[in-house]
C-alpha cells in the first residue's frame, strides 16, 4: 500500500485493512467520498462514506457516515463518533453530522499527525490526519492547499468478513451475488422467486379454508 510518507510512523501492519485519502476534491462546497478498498466491497466490510467540507470554505469538518440494512432490504444510516487518542469524545454536530472540525484536528496535531478512534455500535477503528510539515505552517493551510490527508486503519477483531448461510441466501435472492454478471445472477434467482411465489399461493389456499371455518 502506497501512502502519504508522514503516515510512516504508524504501524500499519497491525490492522487488517487501511485506506488513506488526500482531501484535494471540489464541488459544491460539501465533498462526499465512498470508502472502496476490496472484497467485501467497502472498508474492512462495512460501507461507509466520507464527507468533509472543501478547501477555503468555512466551518471545514470530516463525517464518516455508515451505512447497513436491516434484514437485507431495510436501509439504515448513522454517523461515526470521534474519540482523540486520551478517550475524550470530541464528536461535534456540524451541518447536518456528527463529525470533527478540522480546528480539533488542528490543535491535536502532535508533529505533523493527530490520531483519533472512530466508533459506532457496529464497528471501531482508528483514524490519522497528517500533513508535510516542512511544506506547510498548518494542518488547516495543507488543508487549504488539497495537501491535508487522511487514512483509515480497521483492527483483524473488527474486520466484518463472516460469511453464514442467510448471508448466501440473502445475497441470492436479492441480486446480490459478488463477481457475477446480473443476467447469470437473474437466471439463478428467478426460479427461486417462483418457487417462494408457488409455496405461498399453495399456503395461502390451504389456509383460507382453516380461517373460513372449512
């Protein structure tokens, strides 16, 4: 893995999966980054989105935003917390998230880095801002620059990579199969549509009698 030469230092051999980042995007004033690193798609198993406010805007903050479902097709969504590397949480509500300013990240700073835990009641992982100190006076002026970084480390405890016999079935019934073309994956989950289709047609038949007093 090839990242930013100030994130060195850090052990990265000690987490199961990394992702760095360099905030260097422009848009609208809000940026909004997937989190894509392997199989499972997404980050250590969990998909999860980066949002941070661009270069030279005020009120500049970093969201990490997870999303899941619930019993596959109920969509979910909730923001990561913060936690700086003494336990303090330094979660604050910016725009509509639960995010860090980039003022805390400022005065974190410790050489160039500043290291927090990202947690939620689904995952934790760590978080690393950094910047080239000997370019820069400031986190915020890399930052101002699209010079300012980030990278993700997710521990082998937290990594979601089980793999179960609903998750399979899941995974089939909704087109969801990895890797396979969706015409072969339509051409395996139809005929198990039809036969849920016939058992409950069949059910319902039986039933009805039972409910009529027949």
């Amino acid at each position: 893995m090839n990242v930013p030469d100030y994130f060195e230092g850090i052990d990265i051999q000690s987490f199961a999966e990394t992702w760095d980042y360099t905030f260097n995007e422009t848009g609208s004033g809000t940026i909004v980054e997937e989190l894509d690193v392997g199989e499972p798609d997404g980050f250590g198993g969990y998909d999860i989105d980066l949002y941070y406010r661009e270069a030279n805007y005020s009120d500049k903050f970093v969201a990490l935003v997870h999303h899941w479902r619930e019993w596959v097709i109920l969509p979910y969504v909730h923001d990561l917390n913060w936690r700086d590397s003494t336990g303090l949480d330094v979660t604050e509500t910016i725009e509509v998230f639960l995010a860090i300013s980039i003022d805390t990240i400022e005065s974190d700073m410790n050489e160039g880095i500043a290291n927090y835990i990202i947690f939620c009641d689904h995952l934790q992982a760590n978080a690393f801002f950094g910047y080239n100190t000997t370019t820069y006076s400031s986190f915020q002026e890399a930052w101002d620059y699209g010079e300012a970084s980030i990278m993700l480390g997710i521990g082998f405890d937290q990594i979601q990579t089980g793999t179960n016999a609903w998750n399979i079935i899941s995974m089939l019934l909704f087109f969801q199969l990895p890797a396979i073309h969706w015409v072969i994956n339509a051409l395996l989950v139809i005929p198990f549509w039809i036969c849920i289709a016939y058992l409950a047609y069949v059910l319902v038949i039986k039933v009805i009698p039972l409910i009529a007093g027949g």
